[in-house]
C-alpha cells in the first residue's frame, strides 16, 4: 500500500471510530445478530486478487458492526466495563503504526522504560507501597498463572520447572468460594489440580473467606503431609464483588510462610481514590496483586497491572535465556518478557501514559466516583420498588437483585431485557438462586443513564406479567 492510500484509510479509520463512537447511544447495547450470520456474509474461499480498500472497508461497514455487542456503550452494565478511553485509543492507533515487538529492553528502549515508569504511576495511584515492582500482563489470567506458577517454583526450591511435579506431596493453594473462574485454570496449568485448590467458604457483609476456615485448612493439609504453597485472595470478586480480609489472609500467609496473589482485576481501578481503600486494607504485606486498568480505568484492551514484591522469584519462574535472545553489555536493563508468560509482547504503556496525562488521576477518581454513586442510586430505586429484592448490596458500583418469589421470572427479566436493547445485564447465582448483576462502569455514561435503566427493567418487567 503507497502511503497517500494508508493515509486516506488510517483517517477513514479515525472517522468510522469517533462516528462509531457518537451513534452509540441510540444503539441496542447487545447484539442483534442470529449464531451463524456473520459466518455467511463471508465468502467460503479467500480471495486470489487483491481488492480495492474501498471496498473492503465497504463490507466491514456493512457486516461488522451490526454483529457486535458494544462494549463502550454508555449503558454496557453487564460483566465488568472494557472501557478504551479515547485518549488510549488514539496511543493504540500509534502502537499498531509503529508495531513494535517489545519482548527485550533492546527490542523497543522506549517501550520498557514507560512501562516501568508508568507501572510506578499506577502502583503509586492505587496506593500500593514503593516496594512492589510492576509489569504489564495480557489478562489478569496470565498474572494469576504467573503467580500460581511462582508460588509453585517457590514451595519446590525452584526445582518443578525442572523435574516436574510427579512423586512429591500435593501442593495446596486457598482461595475463597467467590474468586475468578482463572484461578482454577491457573491451577489446572500449574499442574497442580483443582482438587487442590481448596475452597474457604466466605461470610459477612462484603463476603470474604472466613480466616480461621483458612488456618484451620492450612493446618489440617500440613497434618495430611501436603505442601500448602500459596494463597489467591479477592478484592471485587465478579459475581457479586466479594472482599476478602486481606490482612487477615496476610497474616496467616506469614505464619505458614505461604506466597498471597491479591486479584483485584476489576476492583482494583476503583483503589485510585482512597475512600475506598479499606476493601482491601493490608494489601501492602501481599506478594502479587493484580488489576486490569483495561476494565475500569479506561485503558483499552488489553492492560493489566501485575506488582509484585519480589521480581527476582518471577524471574526465577518464568526466565529462560536461550542464546538468540541474550543481550551483550547490557546489565541493568529490565527485559519485560522474563516477567510474562509469552515472550513476544505489545507497546502497552503507551495508552497509559496518554490516559493518565489527558484525564489526570483526579479527572478518572470523578468519573469512578459518580459510577459508584450512580449504582447506590439505582440500587435505592429498586429496593423501594414493589415486588423486587436486593440480593447484595453495592460493593463499589456492582449490586444485585432478582424479583421476588420468582426464579423463573427473574431470569426471564435478564433475557427480556436484553432484547429490549436500551441496557445489557447479567445475571448470576446467590445462593443457588438467580440473581441480576448491575454494575456501572462504562466512561461514556451519564446520570440520566440510570433513568433510562430504571425505565427498562421496569417496562421489561411489565411486558412479562
Ligand atoms: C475480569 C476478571 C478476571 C479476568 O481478567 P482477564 O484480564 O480477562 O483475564 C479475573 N478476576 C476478576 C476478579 C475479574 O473481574
């Protein structure tokens, strides 16, 4: 492609994007694509000719985004948010330009030096302490297989990755019934086994593993000749916002010497502003915390912020230097791809750099701040509506609810409202019982949003009785 051609497209790009971005609201916030459509809008064979940009970029229009559910619509309250703020938009479209492959310091100096400031800016934003070292993972996943995988090496003397784990005793990992479906994928990559993954049931009002549940599980496996190797604690877990007692979870890890994974994915973002840093207080004696600044902080996907106290144990983990990769006289660069588990990596610190610097940290506490007044609000609505239950209360801005006496009918509710298209929920179980998750998070959302919300559950409501 000749220049004057890329440049006319790269703008083309721009200007479907800021489009894209301005219809959002009178869209339907899910897709209304039937299994199998965009499949058949799409040839079976690949093209032998190359084909005019007009046309392909024709097609996309036409076929792309009426297959997508968007995900930056202001009344996207379903999951967790995946907001790309414009400003790390405009840094991804500089990154995809320049696509670099930033694995070594010496692949790409500018990459891993923002990276290392800009994972200060953010440690230091959510008010973790100076001594926690930062790396940008793909996905909390990885961050937590990371440090699944260091709490393994570590209980083993750094022996496993070389002679495996067959003929030792079970290696035990704890986390609470209420953590991320990727702490048990971590474990089964680990090659540990969920049947050693075990479960402390949770209690109180914000949910979090009962301590001596926890101490008594511990004891109990090291009575059995098991090898307790680690805890996974959880600051907002996903169905229901879930915190456990970090400090108390900390302490035990300390008598047992046991390494302690704080997964904060979506929870964490909201720690940028310091009223609500007593959901995971004693965080400061963890060993690897994790949170996604591509969930609610605004940066687009992918971005995730893994700290961990000691660098050298993932390094001892995770590091290989075969020859080609080796670097001459360059002692005391960071090579980012020794933290990670893929060797091959993105430039993306820049969309924090430009996230950070457009909005400032107090420019994103405000727009943190009125989501999670926005869902008290909406949360009050409903607990004085007729008819309808609040099943947990808001934890930061994500709360749930179902109708009363009816199970059938409140999932029903989920499925009605989602066709209706004005917002997008989902729903959960509590107790064994349906329950419809609300959370607030998307940054092109306004107060009259919750209006619209109300509205629509109401009318959906209706419409089934
Ligand atoms: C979203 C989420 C995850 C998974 O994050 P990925 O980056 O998609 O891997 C893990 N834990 C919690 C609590 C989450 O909210």
């Amino acid at each position: 492609m000749k220049s004057d051609e890329f440049e006319h497209w790269a703008c083309k790009a721009a200007e479907f994007t800021v489009a894209y971005r301005d219809g959002l609201n009178d869209m339907p916030v899910r897709s209304r694509t039937q299994p199998g459509d965009i499949y058949k809008a799409l040839p079976k064979a690949p093209p032998d000719t190359g084909s005019p940009m007009e046309e392909i970029f024709a097609d996309f229009e036409r076929i792309v985004p009426p297959g997508m559910t968007h995900w930056q619509h202001p009344r996207f309250f379903a999951y967790f948010p995946s907001n790309a703020a414009p400003a790390s938009v405009i840094a991804e479209y500089l990154v995809t330009g320049m696509a670099a492959q930033c694995m070594l310091w010496q692949t790409s100096p500018a990459a891993t030096e923002m990276e290392t400031r800009m994972l200060e800016w953010l440690r230091d934003g959510i008010g973790l302490p100076s001594d926690f070292a930062g790396v940008i993972q793909d996905s909390a996943s990885s961050a937590t297989l990371a440090a699944i995988l260091v709490m393994r090496e570590r209980a083993l003397g750094w022996a496993g990755n070389t002679t495996g784990l067959s003929g030792g005793p079970c290696l035990r990992v704890y986390a609470s019934s209420e953590v991320h479906s990727s702490i048990d994928r971590a474990i089964w990559f680990s090659g540990i086994g969920t049947d050693n993954l075990v479960r402390i049931p949770t209690s109180g009002a914000i949910r979090g593993m009962d301590p001596d549940l926890l101490d008594q599980a511990i004891r109990a496996d090291l009575n059995a000749g098991h090898k307790p190797v680690g805890i996974v604690a959880c600051t907002g877990g996903t169905s229901n916002g879930a915190c456990d007692d970090i400090a108390a979870v900390v302490k035990i890890a300390k008598t047992h010497d046991l390494y302690t994974h704080v997964d904060a994915a979506w929870a964490g973002a909201a720690m940028i502003c310091p009223e609500n840093r007593h959901l995971w207080s004693g965080v400061e004696g963890a060993d690897s915390v994790v949170f996604n600044p591509h969930k609610w902080l605004g940066a687009s996907f992918d971005c995730s912020a893994h700290f961990i106290r000691d660098p050298q144990a993932l390094r001892r983990t995770l590091a290989i230097q075969p020859e080609y990769l080796r670097t001459l006289d360059q002692d005391g660069v960071t090579n980012y791809s020794e933290w990670s588990l893929p060797l091959g990596r993105r430039f993306r610190a820049l969309k924090i750099w430009f996230l950070i610097r457009y909005h400032g940290l107090d420019g994103l506490r405000d727009i943190i701040r009125k989501h999670i007044e926005w869902t008290h609000m909406l949360c009050a609505r409903l607990r004085n509506t007729e008819g309808i239950e609040i099943v947990t209360d808001p934890i930061l801005a994500l709360f749930s609810f179902r109708l009363e006496n009816d199970d059938d009918k409140t999932l029903k509710l989920v499925e009605a409202i989602n066709n209706d298209g004005r917002i997008y929920l989902t729903q959960t179980k509590m107790s064994g019982r349906p329950a419809i998750r609300f959370t607030a998070g998307s940054f092109a959302m306004q107060a009259s949003d919750i209006d619209i919300a109300y509205q629509a559950i109401m009318d959906c409501r209706k419409a089934l009785s």
